[in-house]
C-alpha cells in the first residue's frame, strides 16, 4: 500500500510563478495555515454566532472560538493515531498534524450570518442559481474568493475574468491537500430545485462550478480521477473533532447562559426525547451500515444523560450509604435529601468555572478514548477516522439534546427567524435592476463581469461572508431609519 502523501498534494491551485519561492523552514502545510490565519474571512468568524449572539454575553463561544477549539482537538486526534494506531506506525504512514489543524480552523468559513436560518435563507434565495451551502462555501472561500492569487502570471493585474469570461481567482493559493481537507461532501449540488430529490433541505456538497476543481484535487491526492466515496483521513478527523467540540463546548455555553441546568435535561418534554432518538437512528442506518441493528430508544437517551452526569450529580458515597441506612429515617425525608443533594450539584456545575471545566475535559477525553480507524483497502489517504459506534451515540445524544432544546427553544428562533428575514431582504434589494450599486467596488466589478448565474452568486457570496452585526447594520441602512449615514463605508 503506498504512503499517506504524494508529491501532488502540495501542488497549489493557483500559478506557479507567484508562489515559487521555496521556505525550508516550514512545510507547505504550514504555509497554508499561515495563509488562512491571516486571512478576512477567518477573522470574520469573530462575528458570527455559534449557539447564542455575542452581544448577550463575551463568554459565550462564537464561530472563531468554536473553530479553535474543533483545530486543537483534531490534532491531539492526529497526533494520539500517529502513536497508537498500527496504520499509521511507519514514518511514511503518519498523519501531518498541521494539516489536520488546518482543517479545524477552516470548517466553519462558509457559515453565513445567523446560523442555519441564515443558510437556509440563502439557499432559498439561490434555489434555480445553484444553491448554498455552508461546506461548499468553505471550498469556494479558499479556492476563490479570498484575496490573494490569481491564475494569471505575477506581472499581471490581478483580475476576476479573463477575456474568455473565466474566472481567474485562485483564493488563498492553497496545496490540494489542504482544499482536499474541508471536503466534506462529495456531491455536487444541483444548479436548478427541480434536480433536487428533497426541494425543501439544504443539499449537502459543493458547487457544480467547483466541479473541475474537485477533479484536480482527487487527481492529485489519488493520482488518478476517483469515482467512489472521496473523504480524506484528515477531513474526517476534523469531522469527529466539530462533533466532539459542538456535543461538550456548547453544552457548556447552555449551563453558563442559564437556559438549561444539568437536571433539566432528565425532564425535557417527551417529543424532544423522540426528536433526539429520531435522528440519531437515521444517522447511525447512514454512518454505521456495519451496525445494522443498532438503534437507540428514548429510555436509552435517559441512560446515556446518567452515564455522563452520574459523576457530577448523581455520585453515592459514605454519607449517602450511611443515610440509607437510618432506619429511623423516613423514605420521603431520605427522597428529600438525595434530590436537594443533587439539585446542589447541578447548580454547582452550571455555575462554577471549575467544575464545568473539569466536567468538559472528561466528555473530551471520553470522546478521544472512542476512536476508531476504518482501513480503506486501496487508498490509505481515505483511510475513516470514526467515533466507534457507543461513543457516537453518547456524542450524538449531547449534541442533539443541545440542539432541540436550546437552538429550537422559542428565544433563539425569534432572533434567527429575524436573521432569515434580514438575509432574504438584503439578497432582494440588491439582485433587483441597479440593485449591484449596492455594492462595494469589488463586488460590483465581480457581479457585473458575468452573466445571471454569477451575479446571483456574488451577491450570495456577499451576504454569506457578512457577520451577524453587519448584517444588520447593512439591513438597517437600507430599511429602516436607525443608525443612517452616507459616512460609514460598505
């Protein structure tokens, strides 16, 4: 079987002149991390919400901290393989950690404001013109958009299209491998709803405009075009890293806003449970087909929430043995006791930094313990890391309880339907006639280069790469009287 790396894969995607300097002193990886650290779109990411806005408090996570966290613990993933995994014992075999860290920091670029209303909103708005999606974004965000190569020679001007009306952007001028990395999806998503087997879902994938693109990267990381399933070793790491981060970090963030403590969540409404157990049985058919009967039910959610609190809140030690042992004690009073016991430890963990520190290192650390590595027979680079199958349930019930109960709860759908509504509004005002004077200078040279499909494209990538704020700063200036002026620059 041949080693994890060829040459190919630090070939970059843009001209060769302009990047031909050579830098022994760190690997091409590590110039591409260099590259998207100091890049607009990585800074925006400060601005954009992770589970609750920023406005209401600077300890909750946002999309940047969030994407810090899914880097660091992808790579103690790849480092901890590296060491004790017998496919990646020779030297030739080792997973390059900064490519995994890359990964981390990149997955989230593509996330429009708002969150997932703010894509599904975008979405909408691009149904028949090629869709949106958060991931195929990301691929579009490093390949295109950002600010920094050009296919054309390094004495050129630097320009969006060429005579022919190609596009001539090359984005960050990164190594295949590292775009192979955010490749989650491989799927191109269809240019017109009508194509689309669910209109109503977002289409997970990447854009049929990036379709030679993905050509070249599987050419360079396989050495040939590949037909089968493309996910390399390093993105799916960084996969099981966002949902390790999401299931243990944003529960955190739950307990520290005060929406839910940790007993809450033994007593949340019955169709929530049903919701959790709903998804995480389709998830399994889909991503453990060799687990077959595998299933979960709403008693096993239950058993799961024990399991990963029993520490915290629920522990029986010599004075609780001792209590249960008084005789004279009645069954309501000892009943009494143990719940108040544990009402206590629940709001000790919500509240003290240090408990809920403690108490995110272990559902971390469990998570790493629950590795698993599926051998790809012939291509070593798309060799699965996986959660194994106990400890993505565990990671599932976390994450989904998460998300049913917190982003579905009534307060934050009020602030991200309002978003929705910003994001459609906005897309409208400027893909009506003269609605590109909208835009700033970049944009509007890009928008009015091309034809339809990219001119609902640059305005998509536009309100895609806005943050939360700006959004609706940009909103506000257009509909409503508060915080106008000519002044400020687009």
């Amino acid at each position: 079987m041949p080693g994890l790396y060829r040459k190919t894969d630090s070939k970059r995607h843009a001209v060769a002149s302009k990047i031909a300097s050579t830098e022994p002193y760190r690997s091409a990886w590590r110039r591409d991390y260099a590259r998207l650290l100091h890049s607009a779109s990585f800074r925006r990411l400060q601005g954009k919400t992770q589970v609750f806005p920023g406005v209401e408090s600077d300890f909750f996570r946002n999309r940047l901290t969030h994407s810090l966290e899914v880097a660091q613990i992808a790579k103690s993933i790849a480092i901890k393989l590296n060491e004790t995994h017998k496919l990646f014992k020779n030297k030739n075999k080792k997973i390059e950690p900064d490519l995994v860290e890359f990964a981390g920091l990149a997955h989230d670029l593509g996330h429009p404001p708002f969150g997932h209303n703010g894509e599904e909103a975008l979405d909408e708005c691009m149904r028949d013109h090629g869709g949106f999606e958060g991931n195929a974004q990301t691929l579009r965000i490093l390949s295109r958009l950002e600010k920094k190569e050009n296919a054309l020679p390094a004495t050129s001007e630097y320009i969006v299209f060429d005579q022919d009306g190609s596009d001539q952007r090359r984005g960050l001028g990164l190594t295949y491998r590292s775009l192979a990395s955010v490749l989650k999806y491989d799927n191109p998503i269809p240019e017109r709803s009508r194509d689309r087997e669910n209109k109503e879902e977002v289409v997970k994938g990447y854009y049929r405009g990036d379709f030679e693109l993905v050509k070249e990267i599987k050419r360079a990381v396989l050495g040939k075009y590949f037909r089968g399933k493309f996910k390399t070793i390093e993105c799916s790491i960084m996969d099981i890293a966002d949902d390790i981060a999401y299931s243990t970090y944003d529960l955190e963030d739950v307990f520290k806003s005060g929406f839910k403590k940790p007993l809450d969540l033994f007593v949340l409404p019955s169709n929530i449970y049903e919701n959790v157990v709903k998804t995480i049985n389709k998830r399994l058919k889909k991503q453990y087909p060799d687990h077959p009967n595998m299933k979960v039910n709403t008693s096993d959610v239950q058993e799961i929430l024990h399991y990963v609190f029993v520490e915290e809140l629920f522990e029986f030690g010599k004075n609780e043995y001792k209590l249960l042992k008084k005789r004279k004690m009645s069954a309501e009073a000892k009943k009494m006791y143990y719940a108040a016991q544990s009402q206590q430890a629940a709001q000790t963990l919500a509240e003290n930094g240090y408990y809920r520190t403690r108490f995110t290192s272990k559902l971390v650390e469990m998570a790493l313990n629950g590795i698993e590595v599926k051998k790809h027979k012939k291509y070593p680079q798309l060799h699965q890391a996986r959660l194994d199958v106990y400890t993505f349930i565990i990671v599932e019930v976390l994450k989904n309880i998460t998300f049913e109960t917190i982003i579905r709860a009534p307060a934050l759908q009020v602030v991200e339907y309002r978003g929705r509504d910003i994001v459609k509004k906005i897309f409208e005002a400027i893909i009506k006639d003269g609605g590109e004077r909208l835009l700033p200078d970049d944009f509007r040279e890009t928008y009015c280069g091309g034809d339809e499909l990219n001119r609902y494209r640059t305005a998509c990538d536009f309100i895609a790469g806005m943050t939360d704020r700006y959004a609706i700063e940009f909103y506000t200036r257009l509909y409503g009287a508060n915080g106008m002026t000519m002044h400020k620059p687009l």
